[in-house]
C-alpha cells in the first residue's frame, strides 16, 4: 500500500514523562504494523530536555506535532497534577478537533487515562476513540468500579477504619491506605476527576493496557468477567521505552567498572520528589549499608510527592552542588556511589548486568522495565496509584521488598540500610530475584511472536 491508501492512528500523550513514553512506544509498535502515525501533544510549557531527547529517538514516519500551548494564566492554581493536566486537556479540545478535520484516513485516536475528553471529539469527527491506561489491570479494576464504590459507600472513605480491605476480583486484597491518591479525600478535586474519568471508560471502543495476561491472570479475568468494563480490554504489554545508546555514557561506563549484580539502583521517576527530611535519612541510610550505589536525586519538596511532574521545578536547578544532602556527603561516598542529577538513561541502567536491585517508586512504567530485566526491587510508593502498585509487588507477585516507616512518619537510615542490605545480599532478596527472572522470562513471552500481547495487537490491527 502507498501511503495515501494507509490508515493512520493519532495518539495524544497527557503531560508528563509516564504518559509519553509508553504512548510513543506503542505508536512504534503500531507503526510496525504498518499505520501511519501522528502524535499529538498538548502542553503548557515548552517542552523539557527529557522529551525532546525523547522524541528525537522517533523514526521519520512517526510525525510529532506539539499543539499551541495552553496558556498557564488558564490553569488553576493547584498542587493536583492530574487538575492541571485536565485543563490542558479541556484548552486544547479545538487544537485536537482542527488536527483531526485535517489529516487524512484515521481510523482510531489513542489517548490515556486524562485524555478521556477526546473521545467526544473523535466520536463528532466519526473516529472511534480507544484509552491507553497506562497502569496495570489491578488499578484499571479499581478505578473503574470507583463510581460504584462511591454510591455505595458512606462518606468518607472509611476503609481506614474498616475491618476488611476491599477484595476486586482475582486482586491481591487492599487495605485502605493504599488506596490511590486520589480517593484518600473525597472532597479533593483529583477525586472528583477520577471519578469523572472513570464514568467515561467505556465511552471508548476498547482499552489498552500496558499488562501482559501471565502478569496479572487474576485482574484480567476479573476485569472481562463482570459488566464494570463494558468495551473491550486489551493486554498487550509490556511495552517499555528501548532505550538509548546517544544517552549519559558517564553514568553507563561508571557501570561497566563495577561487579555483576552489585549496585543498587534508586529512582523515584520523573515526577517523585521527597521532603528535606526524608532525603536525608535516604542519604544517610544509602552511606550506612556499605553498598554500590547509584541514586538518581532530585532537590527535595516539602509541599509534594511529585513536585517535578511537569519537569520545571529540578530542570531550573543547578543544584549539582547537592547542597541539601548532609555536610561532606558527596565527598564520602564517591568512590561508591554516583549521584546523577535529575534524569538519568534508566532503561539502559536496568538492562545493565551490575544492576542488582532497584529502589523504586513503583511507577508503572519504572516496574515494567524492571520485569523485562529481571531486577528485583524494593517498593518506596509516592503519589498516584503507586502504593496499590507497592501492593500488588510486594503481597502479590512477591518481587518487591518493603521499608516500614518510624514513628514520626518517614523512613529512618537505619531501617533503610537494612532492607537495602536484604535486597542485595539477603535470602528474602534472593527468592525477589528468582520470581523476577521468571517474570522476565514471562514478558519476553508475551511479547514475542504467537505470545499473548502479541496476539493481541495483530488482532487490533486487522480490524482496523
Ligand atoms: N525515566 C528515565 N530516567 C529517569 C527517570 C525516569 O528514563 O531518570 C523514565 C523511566 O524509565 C520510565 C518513565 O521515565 O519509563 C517514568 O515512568 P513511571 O511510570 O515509572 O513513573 P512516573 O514518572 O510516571 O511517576
């Protein structure tokens, strides 16, 4: 076929590095199949060095078009991330609309669990809208019966104080406080979002998820065997960036020196921040364990979880003086620890062989790279669906460790160095590992020709 006879598929990514890199995956892996791609990106700010470096990784065919900016004074002023990603959403309906009149043969638009609000707009244009959710089944379970929970439940959300955790079905069982972020306040804005969100699900003609069926067998059937979902679910994960080789060689030949399985990765994503406090005890604990350590840091936050969602608040930093980690610190452990400001080639880090274990902040996309590679983690939930994800790591798959906080709600060097130990060198670490390789051996399954999530796409594919 000739270009002119191809179907194209529009994607269009929310704000954030989470939400490009597994929707401009999947374009690729679409473009693979032969559509033509257009990705549509609606912003508030001038795109960080992260995206950019990003997308330039986009083969020609996949084009990219950054939408006319939303102008801030047109944002709420509020700490929600997913609020202001919603208003960009709502200023950028008429860019997507124009965008959608104007290109030719589109037969689906692909936006995320954010996007919702395009659907309508793909429906007036008469393109059928799918959703990309870009976390796991067990959260997509959750979500999608928060409606129903909401009718059902008396306010507030009581399931702090209830005896019960909230059983969905073929899911590892959850307490309360590890509900996501969200819905731990009712009145809060991003609770009101999410439900709205969530009452739109099935306005789309399917769901993607970025999960694979021997992952979370469970969840799946869940999800297809009651009428919450009503339009179809996809699997087809795990899909995760590729990786780069342009990218930080510094950090990468740093690696090469060290032992096989030897350092322990920490990286709370793009967006995860921690307070003054908790960086500190996080350095002091790191020094303590006598491990090889490599620590993405980024300056803490005392007001937020993820104060470097939109990438600003780090980037304007130079703080390679890591003048807010304790006196003397960067001196000390320099010949094994290498601090990276900001943003470092993750994926390439996972991949590494002396890459032995990763401290995490359970992202979605963080947790899936780790199972491609097989790394075993310990689960430091910050913001979002994170701590169900920290959950279903550490309860269900049994792949994550955990750290307790004290008694004054952070967690203290000591308790760090010791599961940071346990990880590395302990038996608990060891049997992590084990059910990581499988579960590495499992996705490399799924992905692969006649496996499941591959089965999957092509099955999309034909149809459209
Ligand atoms: N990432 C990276 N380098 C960094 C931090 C993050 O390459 O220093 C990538 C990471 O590999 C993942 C994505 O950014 O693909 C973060 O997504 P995730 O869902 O883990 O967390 P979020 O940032 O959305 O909270």
């Amino acid at each position: 076929t000739t270009n002119t006879q191809k179907q194209r598929i529009v994607i269009i990514p929310s704000p954030g590095m989470g939400h490009l890199i597994p929707l401009v995956e999947f374009a690729k892996l679409l473009h693979s199949h032969h559509f033509l791609i257009s990705i549509l990106l609606p912003s508030s700010s001038p795109p960080t060095t992260a995206q950019t470096t990003f997308l330039a990784t986009l083969p020609p065919a996949i084009s990219h078009t950054f939408l006319p900016p939303v102008d801030p004074t047109l944002l709420p002023p509020t700490a929600f991330h997913s609020v202001i990603i919603y208003h960009i959403h709502l200023n950028s309906i008429s860019s997507v609309r124009s965008a959608l009149v104007s290109l030719s043969n589109v037969v689906a638009v692909v936006t995320d669990l954010f996007g919702t609000d395009y659907f309508d707009v793909a429906r007036e244009t008469g393109i059928a809208p799918y959703m990309y959710f870009t976390s796991n089944a067990f959260c997509l379970s959750f979500v999608s019966r928060l409606p129903k929970l909401d009718e059902t439940v008396p306010f507030p959300f009581p399931y702090q104080c209830l005896e019960h955790p909230l059983v969905l079905p073929g899911c590892v069982p959850l307490n309360g406080k590890d509900f996501d972020q969200p819905t731990l306040d009712r009145q809060s804005e991003e609770y009101k979002l999410e439900l709205y969100h969530s009452r739109r699900y099935n306005l789309a003609e399917g769901i993607f998820i970025n999960t694979f069926f021997d992952l979370e067998p469970g969840a799946l059937h869940g999800l297809k065997s009651d009428d919450v979902i009503r339009t179809s679910i996809y699997p087809i994960g795990p899909i995760i960036q590729s990786g780069s080789d342009d990218g930080d060689n510094v950090t990468l030949s740093w690696l090469d020196r060290k032992p096989p399985g030897s350092v322990l990765f920490v990286s709370f994503g793009s967006g995860g921040t921690l307070s003054f406090q908790q960086i500190k005890e996080l350095a002091i604990g790191l020094e303590k364990s006598g491990l090889t350590f490599l620590w993405v840091v980024k300056a803490p936050d005392d007001e937020s979880a993820c104060g470097s969602f939109f990438g600003s608040q780090n980037q304007q930093h130079d703080y390679n003086c890591f003048d807010f980690l304790p006196k003397g610190y960067v001196e000390r452990i320099k010949d094994r620890g290498l601090l990276v400001p900001f943003w470092a080639p993750q994926v390439n880090i996972l991949a590494h062989e002396s890459t032995g274990g990763f401290l995490t902040h359970c992202g979605w996309n963080s947790i899936l790279e780790s199972i491609v590679y097989g790394v075993p983690l310990i689960a430091w939930p910050l913001y979002a669906e994170q701590r169900m994800n920290a959950v279903m790591l550490n309860k269900g798959l049994k792949v994550a460790l955990r750290t307790n906080d004290n008694e004054r709600g952070f967690v203290g060097a000591d308790e760090i160095a010791r599961v940071v130990n346990v990880l590395m060198n302990g038996e608990e670490g060891e049997k992590a590992r084990d059910r990581m390789k499988e579960l590495s051996e499992a996705a490399k399954k799924a992905t692969s020709e006649g496996g499941d999530s591959t089965k999957v796409i092509s099955q999309v594919a034909l149809k459209w």
